[in-house]
C-alpha cells in the first residue's frame, strides 16, 4: 500500500501506524461495523436506517429513512 503515511510506516513499524489509522476510520485495519437498521413505518421491511440530514448546516435534523419505498420520517416536533 502506497500513501501518505509510508514514511511512518517505516519508522513507526506498519502495524502500529495501521491500526492506529483503524481508530479513525483509515487504513487496511479498519473494518466499518454494520448499520443498525429498524422497520419502516410504510412498507414493513426492516432496513430503514436513521441519516443526518444537512449536515453542513447546525440543524442536527436526524429522520429515520428506508431506501425500499422511500419513506423518510416526519421530521416534527410533535412525537
């Protein structure tokens, strides 16, 4: 693997440089957990998945959504 920690790697020793990027999401090491899905409202299938929406903004707006049918949760206040 060729990138821009390779000096390090060399230094610091592959596997300690390796799993320290494994902590931030980086590298060979890191395997990403498995989304945690829920039943959706609409269509009955349990893949829905909550998503921050604008997250370029400060809205913290998160909505569960479910990409079999599209639904995406009423983002009221009323619940």
């Amino acid at each position: 693997m060729i990138d821009k920690f390779d000096k390090f790697r060399a230094s610091f020793g592959a596997d300690a440089v390796d799993t320290f990027l494994a902590a931030f999401g980086m590298g060979p090491k890191y395997k990403p957990s498995e989304r945690k899905v829920y039943l959706c409202q609409r269509c009955g299938k349990e893949n829905a998945f909550y998503k921050e929406y604008h997250p370029d903004t400060d809205m913290n707006e998160i909505l569960l959504t479910c990409p079999d049918c599209g639904f995406i949760e009423d983002g009221g206040s009323g619940k």
